[in-house]
C-alpha cells in the first residue's frame, strides 16, 4: 500500500487551520489518588476554553457521558459546537493516544494515521487507548493508515514543512525501542508524516512519566522558530540537561541550508502533588484557532511565560489555564489534546 506521504499528505503545523480539537473525558479513578473528585470540573474547563474558538470531540465511555454532560453545562462550555463521541479510553491523554491527523495537499483531505500506544513504554495500560485512532477514522469515515511502531503524539514535535523535532529519551528509550527495526522506525515517520528531516534533542525533565515528550520542551511557532524550556536554577536537575538542549537547538544546520531561531521559555518550580515532584512545563501550551491556551501553575514563571507567548502568537488571544490539577498525573494542555486539520 502506498505511504501517506507518496499519496500527497503531510502533518500540518499546528497554527494551521484545525476543524476541531479532540479529547478524551478522565476515566480512571486510580491514576488521580487523592484527586480524582477534581479532575472532571477541571478537564471540563478546558474543554469550555477551547469552544470557545472551536468545535470539541471529547471521547467518553456510555457510563461516563451523563457526568461530562452535567460538568460542560456547569462550565459553560458552548454545547453548540461539542461532540461527544462513544468511545472508552483508559485515561485523558489524547494527545498520546489520539489519532495523528494527516492532510492532503491538494486536495485538502483529511486522514488518520494510527500508531501503538502502550502506555509510555508499558507503565501503564492502554488496551483502550491503542484501539481510539482507528475508532476515530471510522466515526470520521477518514482514510485509515496504521504503522507496527510506538509514537505517541507528545514525543513529535512538527513544523508542517519537513521538519520533526523529538528527543532521544522517548525514541530511543529501551521501553520503546527494544527489538525494533530503527531504519523501519525512522522511515515509517518519514513516509507517515512526511517528514524531511528529524532533529533530535537529548534528555526530558526530571519525574516526566513520559520519559520525556518534547511538548514540555521546545515548541515550533514558526516553520524555523521554537519555544524551548531553560532553568536558571543551577542546583536543579533539569538544569544541565536543558542547557545541553538549548546548546544543541542553537547549533543545528538545517539540510535544507539555515538554522533555528530559539527563544527561551522559563521553567516553573516542580510541584509537590501525590506524593511526587511533579514537572510543570509552560511548553505545554495548546494552539487553537485565533488562540493559544497556556498552563499555568501559580507561580511567578506565569505571567513571564504568558508575555512571551503572547509576543510570539500576535493576533491571537492568549488564556492562561490553571493546570496544577492535571499536573498530578504529569500532563498539562497539549497534553490532553489532539488537533483535527480543517
């Protein structure tokens, strides 16, 4: 079967023009401890803020769709423009789980590529979760194309144009990558997403369940300009290892002649919750159409990160959402997410 690439599609930026956001409604009691009673109203809060701009499809079992009902009402969200679609997951995190949305180039149509997701390397199960892109294709009555390899949608970062920024910690991480074909690996990316070239940075934060996804790292805001995370704190354990990041961003080449331009992001202080230093990231922000919804987390960084991004996103509204809430279970907005191209 020919590849989505040689069929004419291509992952689009996510400043590009979305059809709608997809999520999936908090199912499992377990991984919240302590906190779960919270986690509805909150999810259902940003599911609000992004309707705001656009349509919702919000994943969510039969027995759990009175209860998100009930908590979109509350938060007024607007019902108008939310799709609840019946399909159970093991959890939030969409953008992991979620379909990655490819576009043609002429002819403007829309298909879902479906990878395996098996909980960030078997932490966690995600028997449901792996069986939602292909449910979603078929709900959608979207092309279908499935890969044999894990990629989780919080590990790729992309400029729409060729280019694919990741880490080595997810990809190559033994969880992952053991057994593997890596030249299969690498190509089905490339033939997948049509994708150029992979730039590759090193290691995540420290206490990222994730083993460290680029959306709490560095984010494409332009096709060759990105938003990376720095620590200024020299006794903290993220600060050599962001450093050796920010190094490696300034110092790359492109192939296709050029360079990046890197603007700084600052890191917020890690946050006690459940027993565990937890890593909040401003990075984990979620580009909506003429919006961009930001994390917050109650601390000084906010207001620095919520200028920054509102500098580099001119012309749309910046929200700034308290996510220490989601944060127990070490995701935050981008997280939660998944962008269906218009």
């Amino acid at each position: 079967m020919s590849s989505p690439r040689e069929l004419g599609f291509r992952m689009p930026a996510e400043w590009e023009p979305q059809a709608a956001t997809w999520l999936s409604w908090p199912s499992n009691r377990k991984l919240w401890p302590g906190h779960y009673d919270l986690v509805p109203a909150k999810f259902a809060e940003f599911a609000a803020a992004i309707s705001r701009f656009q349509p919702v499809h919000i994943n969510v079992s039969k027995t759990l769709r009175p209860e998100a009902e009930a908590e979109l009402q509350k938060a007024k969200a607007d019902l108008s423009v939310i799709k609840l679609v019946e399909i159970a997951t093991d959890d939030v995190w969409c953008r992991d789980h979620g379909p990655i949305f490819v576009k043609h180039r002429q002819t403007g149509e829309v298909a879902v590529t479906d990878w395996e997701f098996h909980g960030w390397g078997g932490k966690f199960e995600a028997s449901l979760d792996n069986q939602v892109p292909g449910k979603v294709a078929k709900h959608l009555g979207l092309r279908h194309f499935s890969f044999p390899f894990e990629l989780e949608g919080g590990g790729i970062e992309v400029s729409g144009d060729g280019l694919l920024l990741t880490t080595e910690a997810v990809q190559n991480n033994p969880n992952r990558a053991e057994g593997r074909d890596d030249t299969a690996f690498l190509q089905a990316i490339k033939d997948g997403l049509a994708i150029d070239e992979l730039l590759w940075i090193g290691e995540g934060l420290a206490n990222d369940d994730t083993d460290g996804h680029i959306d709490n790292l560095a984010r494409f805001i332009a096709p060759r300009a990105l938003l990376a995370v720095s620590e200024s704190d020299q006794s903290s354990p993220n600060y050599a290892p962001l450093q050796e990041n920010l190094r490696r961003l300034r110092s790359m080449k492109l192939k296709q002649g050029g360079s990046l331009e890197i603007i700084e992001l600052p890191l917020p202080k890690p946050i006690r919750l459940a027993e565990r230093n937890l890593p909040p990231s401003h990075a984990n922000f979620l580009i909506v159409n003429d919006g961009v919804l930001v994390p917050t987390y109650g601390q000084t960084s906010d207001d620095t990160a919520m200028g920054i991004i509102r500098e580099v996103f001119p012309g749309r509204k910046i929200v700034g959402i308290d996510c220490r809430t989601l944060l127990i279970e070490g995701g935050a907005l981008h997280c939660l997410s998944q962008q269906q191209p218009a």
